[in-house]
C-alpha cells in the first residue's frame, strides 16, 4: 500500500497600491497569492521506496499504524507553532525605528510569530512593528481585566505562543482574545499616527461631523482611526488570509471565524471613536470650542467586546465554504459581533491537551453567588482559607496647594483558594 500525500505551497508576494487620501497618500500593502503543488511523500523506515538501497518491504499493520501515529503528532506538534502569531511581539520589545537602519530584512526576519504576509509587511513598514506590539499588549491586558473573574482568566503560558493550545479551540474564549487583540492594534497605531511616531500618517483628517454646532471649529489633531482600522486589517489578517484549506472543512471553518472575530473588534474601536472638544475664551466662558476625533477609552472597547462575548453565537462551516449558524432561530451575526465553532473546553481542572491550567490556587470570592465565587470558581472542589495582609492608603487629607497625603494601613483579611 502506497499513499502520497499533496501539499500547497503557498508563495507570497505583496504589491502596493497608493491609496490616495486627504492627508496626502496611504500606501496599502495587498497581498498575493500564487499556488504551486509540489509534491512529498511521507515516508518512515522500512516504508519509503529503496530504503537501504534495498527493494521496498511490504509494510506491516504495525508499521501502518506508528506511520498514522505519527503523521497525528506531527501535525498536532505543529499546532503550538500556528498559535505562535504575532501577538507574542507583545512579550518580546521590538527595537524603535530609530534603533535600526531603515529596510534592514534582518530585523523582521528575527520576530517571533509572524507568518510570511505579516514579515513582508514588517519590512515594508518597520516602525509599525513596536506599535503592533503595543497594541497586543494592550488588548492581552484587557483580556486579563475581563476575565479576571473566570475560569479562564486569559493566562500567558510562555513569551512564544503566550496563550498556549487553548487557542487551538474554536471557543467563545478564543474568539473574545482575536477580537480584542485586533482592537488593540487598531487603537496603538491611531494613536501613534497623532502623536507623529509614524511616517505613513499623520492627523485625523475625518470630515466634520454635519451635527456639530456651526459656531464650533473642527480640526484639531485626531487619532487617526481611518489609517488604524487599514493598516489592522491587512496586518491581523494577513495570517489568514494566506491559508488556503479545503471549501467546507474545519480548518476553513476556523478561519472565517477568526476573520469575523478580528473584524469586530477592529469595528469595535472604529465605531466608538467620538469627537471631543475643547473650550477657549476667557476665563472658561467657552465661547469657542475646537473639537477632533478621538478614540474612545480602551476599557470601553473591552466592555463592549465583553458583551459580545456573551452573546457570542455558535457556528458551523457548510459544503459551501461559509459558516452558518448552529441554531437558525437565532439572528444573523453582523460584522460587529464574535461567532465560535468549538464548545469551550472544561477549564475547571489542569489538562495539557486542551491547554487549560485548571483553577487550583485560584482566589475565590467566598460570599459571591458570581463566576468569581468559590462554588462556581473551585468547580465543586472546595477552598482553602488563609489570612493575608493588605496594606492600603487612608486618612487621606488635601493639603493648599495642592497634594494629597496619605498614611498607610495595614489590615488582616481572610482569603480563599481553590483546591
């Protein structure tokens, strides 16, 4: 029995088309596909044809099935390598722009996680690269605030895939941390983008908004969340986008969600960007007000995300290659909401295949009827219960002009955790 297995090779090449805007000129990478299906066979002692220079043995059930075993463990092994994406530049500083010669490929080719897309973008757009960073860290931390009070409380693993296999899943969990990761590196780069850190963008150039009062100027200085939503899409996506499975199997089906999921969140920071104004005239009168665009706080994109997450809807890849949902009652998500594929794991006990690290020495809330609370926290399996100090400010007293000076208290407090 002889059996060839086919593999797509996928070659990436990015062009870039200028974009022409009111701030002068956006040049936005895209990205090219062009398939080639070399061929490779998987081959394994006393299987491959002239192994040992000898005829080609008749293999055995024995060696059919070590051959299937690992074919499995080397596609599984390669799993914790695809969760490596981009998001642990969050927990590996990249250098400034000004640390490194402009167009040095080096540079990019030594960050950790990015797929072929994303490094050719990396070497189009290397000051980007500290801010895509910044923006994972910051949606890692939103993730953490979240939930906190979970089960699954959006741990880092390691500086490599960060969130470990639990990422391999489908989850309503996975798909939460794509939406809010995307919506942090749209939030980075609009602001940078204000702040001058980058060359491809400047200000804000939204046009002003037809409600807003005639005698009020616009044009102040705006986080730039046009260029932002942009740049976060080709970048996040990029992974993506590069994949090419089969139309209607899971692998296809994970990927339409992880696309929906990081849409959201990108729309998330787009939408809820407001405008915000500031007074002049004397003495406070507000006589005049110059207002711009500007991002919303990112706690906000969190909690609105959060919402999402609980009304996250179940889906299904169809024959057809588009996913549909799970239950046809329910409404059709839209572009702002996140949709999963997989149940979400049991993430009350350790298991190192579904990568969930269990809630044993978790803190609980012993009086909370809430997730953050020991019966639901502990899954059942009881708390343990120990004092703590906790040192805080109080007697807190406004001194002219103008501070606050506080003294420090210390206080013995009961704690729980799980067993």
């Amino acid at each position: 029995m002889e059996q060839d297995h086919e593999r797509r090779v996928w070659s990436i090449s990015i062009s870039t088309s200028v974009l022409l805007d009111s701030l002068g000129g956006f040049t936005q990478p895209s990205i090219h596909c062009e398939k080639g299906a070399p061929s490779w066979k998987l081959t394994a002692p006393g299987v491959f044809p002239g192994h040992w220079g000898g005829p080609r043995p008749r293999p055995t059930m024995p060696s059919l099935l070590l051959l299937a075993a690992a074919a499995l463990l080397s596609s599984w092994a390669q799993l914790p390598a695809e969760a490596s994406s981009w998001w642990s530049l969050a927990m590996n500083p990249v250098q400034r722009p000004e640390m490194f010669i402009i167009g040095a490929q080096p540079v990019c080719s030594q960050l950790p996680g990015l797929s072929p897309g994303q490094r050719k973008l990396c070497q189009l757009y290397q000051e980007h690269m500290a801010y895509i960073g910044e923006g994972a860290k910051t949606g890692i931390k939103e993730c953490q605030y979240q939930f906190r009070q979970r089960r699954w409380n959006c741990s880092i693993v390691d500086n490599t895939s960060v969130f470990g296999r639990v990422m391999q899943i489908g989850s309503r969990e996975t798909a939460f941390t794509y939406a809010v990761s995307a919506a942090g590196v749209v939030n980075a780069i609009s602001r940078a983008c204000r702040e001058g850190e980058l060359s491809t963008c400047g200000c804000s150039r939204t046009a002003r908004p037809k409600d807003l009062p005639r005698d009020w100027l616009w044009g102040g200085c705006g986080d730039n969340v046009e260029y932002g939503y942009r740049f976060a899409k080709e970048f996040v996506d990029a992974r993506e986008r590069e994949k090419n499975f089969a139309k209607g199997s899971e692998e296809q089906g994970r990927v339409l969600m992880n696309l929906q999921n990081n849409e959201a969140g990108r729309r998330a920071v787009y939408k809820m960007a407001d405008v915000a104004c500031k007074c002049h005239g004397v003495s406070g009168s507000c006589s005049l007000k110059t207002c711009w665009l500007q991002l919303a706080e990112f706690r906000k994109v969190g909690d609105q995300l959060k919402e999402k997450y609980d009304s996250a809807a179940a889906m299904r890849i169809t024959r057809k290659g588009k996913l549909e949902l799970v239950n046809s009652r329910f409404n059709q998500p839209t572009p702002e909401d996140l949709v999963y594929v997989d149940p979400s794991p049991d993430y009350c006990l350790r298991n190192e295949t579904t990568g969930s690290l269990g809630t044993q020495g978790r803190l609980c809330n012993k009086t909370s009827e809430g997730m953050d609370g020991c019966e639901l926290m502990c899954c059942g399996r009881g708390y343990d219960q120990f004092k703590s100090v906790q040192v805080e400010r109080c007697h807190c007293k406004f001194h002219w002009c103008c501070f606050v000076r506080c003294r420090k208290c210390t206080e013995i407090v009961d704690q729980y955790v799980c067993k």
